[in-house]
C-alpha cells in the first residue's frame, strides 16, 4: 500500500489539526509521507469542558482547510479508511471508541493516554490480541528528536537512573498523571524500559514528584510542574555519561510521532512494546493510589484478570 488512508475518531485535541496538516500538506517542510486524513468522526465529552469547548472549532478548521469527510458513525468511518488515529482527548472514552476498530481489525493508534486507567488500559490490549488487530499507544516525547538521539547513543551504556520532567495540569475525569503527566512519565521509561516495582507520590497544589524503583536497585523519578517555566525532558544517569536533555522546539515533535505512525501501519509491529505501554499506565495507577493512600505501592497489587 502506496498511502494509507486514514480516519480520526474525536476532534476535541489540536493533535487533529497538528497531524492533518502534516500528514496531507505536502508544503509543510515537517511534512510526512505515506498516509493521508481522508475522514473523522467528531466525538467529544460533554461533561469535559476541554473537550467540547473545542470540536467545533477544530471541526471547522478541518472541513475548510483540508476538506475531510465527516461522518455519523465509527462503522461509517470504518468503511472508507485503512488505519485509524483514535485522538479523543478524554482517556475515559477510549476502549468504547477503540472496539469498533479492532473488531475490524483495522491498525489503531491510541494518542495519550491509552485509558483513564489501568483497567481500561488492558482490556484495549486484551481485545486487540483476541482480534489480532495492531494498537499502538505513545506519547509524543518518547520520539521527540533530542530524547531519541539520547536514547540512541551507543555510548550511553546502561541507563542507572532518570529524573524526568514535564508540565502536569489535573482534570478529575483523568486523575492523577494520567491528563498530562504521561509525558513525564513515558520521557522516563523511554530511558528506564519495563521493571518498576514500586512508586511513592507526594503531590502539592503547585506539583507532582513521583519515585519509582526499578529491579536491580534503579530509581526513576518523575517530576510534574504546574508552577514556574514547563518544559519537557530528563536527567538520564546512564554507565559512562550523565546526560540532560529537553526536548527539540525546532523539530516538531508530532512529526517525529507520525515518522513512527505510518510504519506502524505499514508493518504492524508497534515501536513500544504493549508490556511497557501498560506498566506505564500502571506506574501512573498506583502513584495516584499512592497519593490518596500516602504510601508506597507495589505494582503488582493491580492485577492482571
């Protein structure tokens, strides 16, 4: 397949307009090839005013700029794309949107955050196995230009410790770091990968600090701001080198994201292991338990059936 073509479900995030306009202005000088936004169903939450504040503005500007098709259903949009960007900003409506696509088995990726928790979170996955159907969640940090070229570096050694950072605004309909903290949080396990064991969360009004310890004696920390400078990206303690990194403001970030789109299409393998997706969502379960409950949390007390 030359060009995908592709759907969104939800228009209630300025990553529908972002990804649009790389994906099918052929001017953009960030532009992707290989897919193009063909259609999109405009779902969004009315009890979310980030969400319905914004899809009809939103709406509009893909209508008129980029003429997409807009339709009444998932299952009308199933019948006229090859893969489907799922971009709801609200998590908690995710695995219902999600369902109709892997049925079909049509390449799904899921933007931030997979679920509004962790129990949605492996359902998606559960579903997505049983169906054979590729799914694919990230952030956009983890591929940002300047945290995947320190990821890269094959003089890095063994990465031993990262304190990660990122803006961590709150909404009660996705608690905790699972609004915007999971790009602090998927900034750290882009250098830390699976193996967390526990977590402890302290949080104030004006910030998130979450410690994380890792098998064989690593600690990852996750700092979310919601006072002073935001910025995004990590110090990485790593065999050879410490490293400080944040991340690229002349590369767009969202391009580097739908690099690793379109191949997940062509390919159905995605970038990021399912495994360490859903220990993300885990992670950030049990820091919100730790923060109601003021204790430290073992990720295994969420279970798996």
């Amino acid at each position: 397949m030359n060009e995908f073509k592709i759907g969104i479900i939800g228009f209630d995030t300025s990553h529908v307009v972002a990804f649009t306009k790389l994906l099918n202005d052929e001017n953009d000088p960030f532009h992707i090839k290989g897919g193009k936004i063909v259609a999109g169903y405009p779902s969004f939450s009315p009890d979310l005013y980030a969400s319905y504040s914004r899809v009809e503005g939103y709406k509009k500007e893909l209508i008129e700029k980029y003429n997409i098709e807009i339709v009444n259903s998932i299952e009308e949009l199933l019948e006229k794309v090859d893969a489907v960007l799922l971009e709801s900003v609200d998590g908690r409506r995710h695995l219902k949107e999600a369902e109709p696509v892997i049925k079909a088995g049509k390449p799904l990726f899921i933007d931030k955050p997979l679920a509004e928790n962790y129990s949605n979170a492996l359902k998606i996955y559960k579903m997505a196995e049983k169906y054979n159907c590729p799914v694919f969640s990230s952030s956009s940090l983890r591929f940002d230009y300047n945290i995947k070229k320190v990821k890269e570096d094959i003089e890095r050694g063994e990465v031993l410790g990262c304190d990660a950072f990122s803006p961590c605004s709150l909404d009660p309909t996705n608690p905790g770091l699972f609004w915007y903290g999971i790009h602090g949080v998927e900034i750290l396990y882009t250098f830390m990968g699976k193996g967390c064991t526990k977590v402890y969360c302290e949080k104030t009004e004006d910030f998130h600090f979450v410690v994380g310890v890792w098998e064989g004696n690593k600690i990852g920390t996750v700092r979310g701001t919601r006072k002073g400078p935001h910025s995004y990206g990590a110090t990485v303690f790593a065999e050879k080198k410490i490293y400080q990194v944040t991340y690229s403001t002349e590369i767009p970030i969202y391009s580097q994201l739908l690099k690793e789109i379109i191949e997940f299409f062509k390919t159905g393998i995605p970038p990021v292991d399912p495994k360490e997706t859903l220990e993300i969502m885990k992670f950030m379960e049990c820091a919100l338990i730790s923060e109601k409950e003021k204790r430290v949390v073992e990720l295994s007390e969420l279970k798996e059936d």
